[in-house]
C-alpha cells in the first residue's frame, strides 16, 4: 500500500466515530495492538527529544526501505506512534520525505491533542524523517 492509500484506510476507520472518546479509544486500541519493543531498542539514543512521554523509535533499513518499531509509556501517544509507523513503515527513504502527512489533520488529531502532545506529535514526525534523510544519503 502507498503511504497516502494507508492514511486514506486510517481516515476511512476514525470517520466511523463521532465522538472523540470514541477516537481516544481507537487509539488507545492501535497502540495497545503494536508489539512491545524489543528491550534492547529502549535506549536513551532511540528516546525522541520533545515528547512528554516516553517515546522510544528504533529504525531499521531493510532492502531499501524503512523498518520503523517504537513503544511509548503512555498509552493515547503509543496509538499515535503506531499510526504514524503504520503510514511510513515499509517505505523508501524518498517516499517519507516526500509524504505529506495529511492524515492528522483529516482525522482531527491535531486539535485534540493538547499543546505538549501536539509538540510530542511533531517530535515524532521529525524523527522518522530523519531517519530517513540519513538513510537516504547513505544510499548516495
């Protein structure tokens, strides 16, 4: 699946829900779903700066693409994580970075989310594009 027919699925799935308990409880659902990071990737250089939370991202490059597994000790941002890894996971370098991550927006998230989540949020978005700029010029 393209990154932009994954976030489709996923905006597809939180239009189901009116209410935003109801889209709390989806995410807390998707992070509860993502397997627990291996403990040797729970490590303070795979910890994202900016979040609140614990937020732990390990990348790995594979045939080209981009592995991308977290864990989070708090349970609404492990459903965020496991959105996010969900649209990039499994893609090339290029792909993420040039993704334009449009589903936050669309499902609502965004301004749901309180300041210091929102920044979290964005912490996480910029580590994995960085993962994937640095993965990408070491394909250079």
């Amino acid at each position: 699946m393209t990154i932009n027919e994954e976030q489709d699925e996923i905006i597809e799935e939180f239009s189901d829900f009116t209410e935003w308990m109801d889209k709390y409880q989806l995410l807390i659902d998707l992070g509860n779903e993502e397997k627990p990071l291996d403990p040797k990737y729970k490590t303070d250089s795979n910890l994202i700066d900016g979040c609140q939370s614990r937020v732990w991202l390990q990348a790995d490059y594979v045939e080209g693409k981009i592995q991308f597994t977290a864990e989070s000790d708090a349970l609404i941002v492990k459903g965020i994580i496991a959105l996010l890894i969900r649209v990039l996971s499994g893609h090339t370098p290029s792909e993420i970075l040039t993704s334009d991550l449009y589903f936050i927006d669309k499902i609502g998230l965004k301004e749901h989310l309180s300041p210091t989540r929102s920044n979290g949020l964005l912490a996480m978005m910029k580590q994995m594009r960085m993962y994937a700029l640095a993965f990408k010029t070491k394909e250079g």
